[in-house]
C-alpha cells in the first residue's frame, strides 16, 4: 500500500544513517553469489562454479577496493564517505566480514561440496590417502613434468626476500642444512602454466566400496609438497605450507601527460604484472606462527589482511570441473533461440573477406518495418547483433560502421567483421576503451589489429571511460542516406552474451540516427554537444534528466496523481539520485529497484523510504541490463541503455540511455520488469539494516524463477 507522508523539513536526507557503505553492500552480493553455492536447488558442478566465481569476485575486490583504502589510509586521509565511514573504520568493518564470509566458503567446500563430489563418483583427494602405487605415479610426474618448471628461492644474507607475483599460489619452505643447523625460509611458486588438479590414470582409481570413480585427482601443490626434496638436495625439509598473495592491480594512468595513452596504458600493465604492495596474504591455517610472521612482515602487511584457510586455497581454480562431461551435474543446456522475423534474415559468415550468405531477406529491411528488441542470453546474440555487424560489413549500399568496443571477446566475429568492412573500403570507426579493467590488454591487441587493417580507432576521451554500447551504420539507399543504430546495455561480447541477461534496440528513426552521429562526433573529434533528441548522454546531462524525470513523479503525487518508477540495474550508489529517490517515496511515489550488486539506499525506512522496495536476482545468468520506467501521470515511459546510477558513470563515463518509442516494445521491456518483481525464487529483499532475506514462494504461491520464464518464453516465441 503506497503511503503518502508529509514531508518533514526538519529531516536531512542527507544524513549518513540513511546510506549502506559501498564496499560493504558489494560484500552482501558477493555472499548472495556464494548462497548460490550454498543452495541445494543448484546442481552439484555448477555450485562449484559459482564458489570460484565468489572467489574470483574477492581477487578483483581486494586488487582494486582494499588496495585503494590501503593508498587512502597510507596517505592520512580521514575525509567521511556519505555513510559516515572513515577509510581505516571501512577496512576494519570489511576485514570481520570477510573472515566470516572466507570460512563459511572452506567448509562448504571441504566438508560439503567435497563429499557430494565423491558421491558422484568424482575424488579430489590428498596425498596423505593415496596407496602407494598412485605415489609412485605421481613421484615420476613430478620428475618428468613438475620438477624442469620449479624455481625454489631461498632467503638468506645474500638473497632477499623474493617477489611474490599477484594472486600466485606458493609453497613456503622451511629448510635445514644439517652440517650448520642453520634454518633458512625458502619460496616455490606453484607454475600457473600446469593445470591446478592433477589428475590420475585409470588403471590406479582407488577402490570404493564397489562405487564406480569417473575422476580421481589432487591438487598440484600437494604433488609439489610431497616431492620437495627434490629442489633442495642436501638439506632436511622441516616444513611445507602453501600461501597465496594478493597485490595492488589497479592502473594509474595520468591521461593529460600522457602523448600515448596506448604506451601508456602499456606501461601500467607491465607494473600491473610485476605488482604492486601486497594487500592480502592467505595461509593454511596450520602454517606455524613463524612462518606466518615472516611472510606478514616481508609482505609489509598486517595482521588484519591475513586468512586463514582450513582447505584448498585459490578456489576460483574450481571452474576447472565444469569441464567434465557431466551434464546431469550442470545446468540443462541452454541453446539462445533466434526470434522468427530474424530467421527470415539472410546469414553471413565471413572468413578471409569471403562471405557466405543464405536467405533472402537483410537484417535493414526489417529494421525499416520497425524497431526490434533483442533479450540476451534468451535470443541469440549471434543471429542479431553479430548479423547486423557482418551484414552491414558486406552491403554495398554501407558507408560507415561507427561502434563503441567496451570489453570483446578473444574470437570476436564482431572484430573479424569490422576488418572486412574496411577491407571492403568503408569507412569504420571503432572506439577502444583502453582503460576497460582487466580487459586492458586484450583491448590493446585489438585496437593493433583493427588498425593495421584499415579501421579507424579511437582510444576514447581523457578522464572518461567510455563505456556505452552503441553501434550506428549508415546507409545509401536510392538519393537517401538512412542511419541505422544499435543500443544496447550489454557489451559486444559473444561469450558474455551467453551468460549476460541484456537488452538491445535495433532501429532506423532518424531521431536515434542523428543523436548517435552527434554522440560519436563528441567521441572522436571536437565537439561540445549538450542537447540530445531522445539519449541521456554522460557527462553531458544524464542526472539531470533523471532527476528530472524522478521529480516529474514526485509532482504528479503533489498533485493527487500516481507516480511510479521502476528502475533496473547493476548499482545505485550515486547519493543526489538516491535523496530524490527519498523525496518521491516521501510524497507517495512507488518505487521498485531491481538491483543486482550495491545498493547504498536503505528501503523501508518510515517517513523516508516506506514506498521503496529493493530486490535482487542472483541465478544461472548474470543480470546486466539496464531498464528504467516512469509512469509519468499515465504517459509511460521506457528506457534502456549502458548506464548505472553511480556517480562514476555520470561524472567520469561516457554513457547512453535511450528512449524506446515503440509501444510494443515498451510493453515488453515492462513484462521484463514485471516478472523478475515477481520473482520468488532467485529474488532476495534488502531490508533496511543492509541485510539481504531471500524469497520463497508462500505456501499458496507456486515457484517464479524469472530467468526460466525467460527461457520458457523465448521457446514459446518461436512456436
């Protein structure tokens, strides 16, 4: 039931008590990735997955986040966030998440996960179990595949402490020289170069009790371990204990000094690779205090940037099961279905500049007929996207293809499409994100090949990220040129349009047209365009136009009317959108927020945010579009586009939101809102203390999963 309240003047919106701190609500969905895990509705492999995803996550989160409140705290910087934390009270608050978070991980791993896998007849085992037979197996793997690629170092007065590479997995050594008994430490890095688990030749499956074994391994460090001798002839190895440490990766590149910003960025990855001050250390939690004091100390780390691990360290290498053929323990297949009118398209495939095509009809015709809403990863990326890049690559009557390259994959057709478009002499503008994290050299690659074929490449603009997704081509068709465009929420990534949930919009009206050739002139050239015909463009004036539209609700609810706005997406963070987000509800405007990662609002406070609700969807696919609808006194509007609300994309991105203007279309984007609302399955509800519960279908209800009524939908649509 909305409420509407008198607005109490007296209360500051601004006040810290009404935000959750960022770092600490990105932790909050990173455990929601790990229920995943925890959750026994998902199969057996795939909670593996999503183990080493929650892992994966943390590397990224102390490489970039921790690292960056180190720097803070290191420079003396004691300036309040809008949640009233200091940088020093975020890392302790962090810290006593996180050693709760890490050991709820190892002992799903080691006493659930572990066990499940042996019921299936897959063993990861230790060293200590394995007969000997097996030892001897692996005794001469060792000598013939391990050994030639180890590099022990020693530290003493002559050799330093050795360099520990960024997120490596060691094995700390202490060992003895039995003439002097002098105890010297010693570092051998485990070689990422050899696949982490080893796994064991048939013939020497252990026996089980009559149970068939499929898979039979252990952990390439133990192999090392139980063989470490060998690298230390001579000596008495007294002790062995793996460690894992985590580095500063974040680039830090000064743009406006920068003549290259190609070699620039260049240049930081090479300091990327070598690293940077360490920011975590994990250990085995058997690691002797000795041993421990030594690596925090040369670390220059800590007590507090310590873990302990009871099991395995380095889960995020847990992603190599999925590779065994075992479907019954993953996810049922999903194939994306190509929507019926695209069928009708013809198909081109190219390889060398040679085209191969079927079918009659082209991808631009239809798009004449009328806009046309793609939804990823439940219609195909391939058939649409891929198409409408490779078509326009082959058309004679295409001059131009300008798009934006975010993050793309290894073997783009995307990439392979625009190198024959240039080769076949038109123009093609392509602008390379440099500074996409972690994707930074892949995109260097790709900028070097594009333009040794032809293609124009731009690095983007200084202090921006350029991150929008759009693609425009343009077309001679009789006397008349026509502008064709793509905008989209995902990035133009093949492999992540499989496991990205994304909308994209595909039109000719010339309104789209004309703001997408003004947006790329600001991209590439010099242009101060501030006023767009349907885009909300960042930084020129996205937050203002959706302060603007949010305060249009906000009047219509002052005038006895109904406002609503449901908006969803990756984060909400940025505070003058979540204060005017507090002022709607204030006044009775229903707000629904679909967010899946941080969220600093805080739903359900009385007299603040009674009528904001906040969930979030956590499932098989990664919830990545970004759709925002206003009720606007009856006259609904849609959008969709690249951009979060965080102050980052409207201050230091470029970003493009759009308009739809095709009812059908808005209709759709709607029912997309609507169901994963509805959701009871995947959906959890933050609370106002920050916490997350999750949704279970009420007795009387049935079980709303929205990704499988996606799926369902989509195999419906082309019956």
């Amino acid at each position: 039931m909305i409420q509407k309240e008198s607005v109490d003047l007296t209360i500051s919106l601004k006040d810290s008590k009404y935000y959750l701190n960022r770092e600490l609500s990105w932790l909050e969905f990173n455990y929601r990735v790990l229920n995943e895990a925890l959750d026994t509705r998902t199969p057996l492999l795939e909670r593996l997955k999503f183990t080493a995803i929650f892992s994966s996550n943390l590397d990224e989160f102390f490489m970039v986040r921790i690292a960056g409140l180190k720097q803070q705290i290191q420079a003396g910087v004691t300036k309040l966030t809008f949640d009233g934390c200091t940088p020093l009270e975020q890392l302790v608050a962090i810290s006593e998440r996180l050693h709760f978070l890490i050991k709820e991980q190892d002992y799903l791993f080691e006493y659930t996960l572990r066990n499940l896998l042996a019921v299936q007849g897959i063993h990861l085992v230790n060293y200590i179990d394995l007969d000997q037979k097996q030892r001897t197996y692996l005794h001469q793997y060792f000598d013939e595949n391990i050994f030639p690629v180890l590099t022990p170092l020693v530290v003493d007065k002559s050799h330093p402490f050795p360099y520990i590479s960024n997120l490596s997995l060691n094995l700390g050594v202490v060992i003895c020289n039995p003439e002097t008994k002098e105890e010297h430490f010693a570092r051998v890095k485990v070689p990422s170069v050899l696949p982490r688990f080893v796994a064991l030749p048939q013939r020497l499956y252990s026996q089980t009790n009559n149970k068939s074994i499929v898979w039979q391994g252990i952990p390439l460090e133990q192999v090392i371990a139980h063989n470490i001798e060998a690298l230390f002839s001579g000596m008495i190895v007294q002790e062995c204990y793996p460690f894992r440490v985590t580095r500063n990766a974040d680039l830090s590149v000064e743009e406006d000094e920068a003549d290259d910003l190609l070699l620039a960025i260049e240049q930081e990855l090479r300091k990327r690779n070598i690293g940077r001050s360490a920011v975590r250390l994990e250990v085995h939690a058997s690691t002797p205090t000795l041993i421990r004091q030594q690596l925090v100390e040369d670390l220059e780390l800590e007590e507090i940037d310590v873990y302990d691990i009871q099991g395995l360290l380095g889960l995020k290498d847990l992603l190599y099961f999925l590779s065994l053929p075992y479907p019954k323990l993953k996810y049922e297949s999903w194939s994306s279905i190509v929507p019926k009118d695209l069928n009708k398209i013809k198909k081109i495939t190219s390889s060398n500049n040679q085209k191969i095509e079927s079918n009659e009809k082209d991808i631009f015709s239809l798009i004449r007929q009328s806009d046309i809403l793609v939804h990823h990863p439940y219609q195909s990326f391939s058939a649409s996207v891929e198409q409408f890049i490779a078509q326009a690559a082959y058309d004679p009557s295409v001059l131009t293809i300008k798009m934006t390259l975010y993050r793309t994959s290894g073997d783009s057709p995307i990439i392979e499409a625009l190198i024959a478009a240039a080769a076949n002499d038109k123009q093609v503008v392509t602008l390379i994100e440099l500074k996409a994290r972690f994707d930074e050299e892949n995109n260097i690659i790709w900028a070097r090949q594009l333009e040794q074929s032809g293609v124009h490449v731009v690095y983007g603009l200084a202090g921006l990220k350029t991150h929008t997704k759009i693609v425009l081509i343009v077309r001679k068709e009789g006397e008349k040129i026509r502008r064709y465009v793509h905008i989209g929420t995902g990035n133009y990534n093949s492999k992540t349009a499989n496991l990205y949930t994304d909308v994209g919009l595909f039109s000719c009206r010339e309104e789209l047209g004309a703001d997408l050739t003004d947006l790329f002139n600001f991209l590439t050239g010099y242009s101060c365009q501030k006023l767009y015909r349907k885009l909300l463009v960042a930084p020129v004036n996205m937050r203002d136009r959706i302060l603007s539209m949010i305060n249009r609700e906000i009047t219509h609810c002052r005038k006895g009317g109904k406002g609503h706005i449901v908006a969803k997406m990756n984060s909400l963070v940025d505070p003058k959108i979540i204060e005017a987000l507090y002022l709607a509800s204030q006044v009775g405007v229903k707000i629904d927020l679909i967010i899946r990662g941080i969220c600093c609002l805080r739903p359900g406070i009385k007299g603040i945010s009674n009528n904001i609700r906040v969930i979030s969807v956590i499932g098989r696919f990664l919830e990545h579009s970004r759709i925002f609808y206003l009720y606007n006194g009856g006259k609904k509007e849609v959008y969709i586009g690249s951009a979060d609300w965080m102050t980052r994309n409207f201050v230091r991105r470029v970003e493009a939101i759009t308009l739809v203007n095709d009812p059908n279309i808005s209709y759709k984007l709607e029912e997309i809102l609507r169901i994963t609302l509805e959701d009871n399955s995947q959906a959890w509800q933050l609370s106002s203390n920050g916490n997350y519960i999750r949704r279970f279908p009420m007795s009387n209800q049935y079980e709303k999963n929205s990704q499988k009524i996606f799926m369902e939908m989509a195999l419906k649509s082309i019956l």
